[in-house]
C-alpha cells in the first residue's frame, strides 16, 4: 500500500511550523501527559511490518509510515524512528477522518476535486519520468568523467598563506614594522594591535588565491618569500597592512566525493535541457499571443525550470 495521495495534506499538517517538535508540542499540548508517551515511543524499537494502526480495516505498517515520511520531506529523517511515526499516524489519522467525511459528501465526485487530481496526476507523471530518464540513468562513471573534464584538468594555480596586522595609519604601521625588525613576534602583536577580526587568530589568513583579495593586498602577499614580512605599509579600502608570508603551494582541486553532488545537479540540469528540447518538438504548442510568443522563445533560449522530483502533490496507486 503506497500512500502517494496524501503527502500534500501532510506536508501542510507536518510542516506548518519550522520544527516538527514545536508541531509535535503543539498538538500534544491538550495533554501533558501525550508529550511524555511521544518521547517513550521513541525508546522502543519495531520492525518495519510491525500493524501501528488499523483504519477502517486496513494495516497501517510502520514500513509504510516510513515510507511517508520519506516522501514529504528527508529532513524527518533526524527524528527517532518511532517518534517520527508517531507523528506521521497522528497526522494520517486526523487526515483519513477528514476524507472519510469529504466522500460522504461527495466531494470526491466533484468537478474541483477532478481537476484537482488532474494536474496532480501530470506532476507525478513529469516527477516519474524525469528520474526514471535522467536521474536514475546518472552514475559515478557519468561524474567521474564530468570531475575529469571540469574540474581536475583545471590549470594549476598558486596559492599562498598569510598573516597580517591592520591599523588604521601608516604611522602606526610604520611603528609595528620597526618592533617587528627588532625581533617582536608578528603574531602577538596581531593579537593585540590589528583591528581586523583574524587578530584573534594572530591575523592568520590561511590560504588564498589571486583575485580574492584586493589587489595591493594581493600583489604584496605574492610578491613575498616564505617567512618575509612587507617592509613597507600596504595600504588598501580598509587601512593599512603589514603582511607576513607563511607558506606557498599549488592549489589542489576539490576532491572528487566533495563537488560529487555539485555535479551530479550540474549534469542532471544539462541532460534535462536536451531532452526536453526533443520532447517539445513532439507536442503541438501554439500561441496566438505575438508578445506571449515572444516571452516563451526567451524563456526557451535561457533554460528551462526542472521538475521537483520530491515535490508533494502526488496521486495515489
């Protein structure tokens, strides 16, 4: 039994606040007794096939709450398992009270209720077909050969670690350069003369790159041998700086499992562009409206939002 149809619903029960323990406090909070039994649910441990309910007839699994909840949103996933159960039946109950009563009505026979369902039907269609074409058919030798192509054939950069102290005049950096000749240690006067935030740290900087400080910044700092200090104020946007070179290496490239994510969105997003330019090309689209025309070639030249295969509004089995 696959619950498709109710996520919407739980999503809006569920979610509504940021936290679902606030949620959870809030709808418990007609008993203060209902909060500890939540709380204790979560110390026993059940199988998947384990009957958490029984409605109208039909077991209610804790597989299947699992399921559920997986579906309105992974972030549930940081709950304890039964108490994240409790509180998707509590929800499921409450919502199958309500649609019990909505078909006794028959709404379900309604024309708002059809069209309702129609659209839901085509979203969870786009939704299927959009992973079972793209996203499923992505594998690691797909990102393997992305990461070799954009990432780790990236020509090589130097890269190189500073300190540095800021004041705010050239005569006070004039003062420092002078302590600093007579053997004070750069890092004890950073901790207590520097106005910039790393003076915590003894002005560390840590490693960077060209283009990511200002530019007589940068030109002072690369310009320096390991363990030289600027002999010389730097002045610069935010005051006055003397710098001290620590180290310099080639900037390595970001490991393969650190950017996998990063390119598996990039490859999906390039594979979903080509295949919706194809499936367009096989439905017969017109706009009588010139201007509206106009708006969709742009929107078709510039990309194209990709379907959300997590989204809630899905149709049941």
């Amino acid at each position: 039994m696959k619950f498709n149809f109710i996520t919407l619903f739980l999503a809006s029960a569920l979610l509504a606040s940021t936290s679902l323990g606030v949620r959870a406090t809030e709808d418990l909070n007609s008993s203060p007794n209902d909060l500890k039994t939540l709380e204790k649910a979560s110390e026993k441990a059940v199988s998947p096939s384990h009957v958490m309910a029984v409605i109208d007839g039909k077991d209610i699994t804790a597989g299947q709450l699992d399921e559920l909840a997986l579906e309105i949103n992974p972030n549930l996933a940081r709950f304890p398992d039964e108490q994240r159960r409790i509180m998707v039946l509590k929800a499921y109950v409450d919502m199958q009270a309500l649609a019990k009563a909505a078909r006794s009505k028959g709404l379900d026979k309604s024309e708002a209720y059809d069209k309702r369902m129609a659209v839901m039907r085509d979203n969870v269609l786009q939704q299927l077909y959009f992973k079972q074409a793209i996203v499923d058919k992505i594998s690691d030798t797909d990102l393997e050969a992305l990461y070799k192509q954009e990432i780790a054939a990236l020509p090589k950069e130097d890269e190189v670690k500073a300190r540095h102290i800021l004041v705010k005049t050239r005569k006070e950096a004039e003062a420092i350069i002078k302590r600093l000749s007579k053997g004070e240690n750069f890092e004890e006067i950073a901790k207590k003369s520097s106005t910039d935030g790393s003076a915590a740290v003894g002005g560390d900087l840590g490693y960077f790159s060209h283009g990511q400080m200002v530019k007589p910044f940068e030109d002072a700092a690369f310009g320096l041998k390991v363990g030289e200090y600027t002999k010389q104020p730097v002045e610069s946007p935010f005051g006055w700086h003397i710098i001290k070179l620590e180290d310099r290496r080639v900037k390595q490239p970001p490991a393969f499992d650190d950017v996998k994510e990063m390119l598996r969105t990039q490859l999906i997003k390039k594979r979903y562009q080509e295949l919706i330019v194809d499936l367009r090309s096989k439905i017969d689209v017109k706009y009588p409206d010139p201007n509206v025309t106009k708006i969709m070639e742009s929107l078709n030249q510039n990309g194209t939002l990709i379907p959300d295969e997590t989204s809630d509004e899905e149709d049941t089995e």
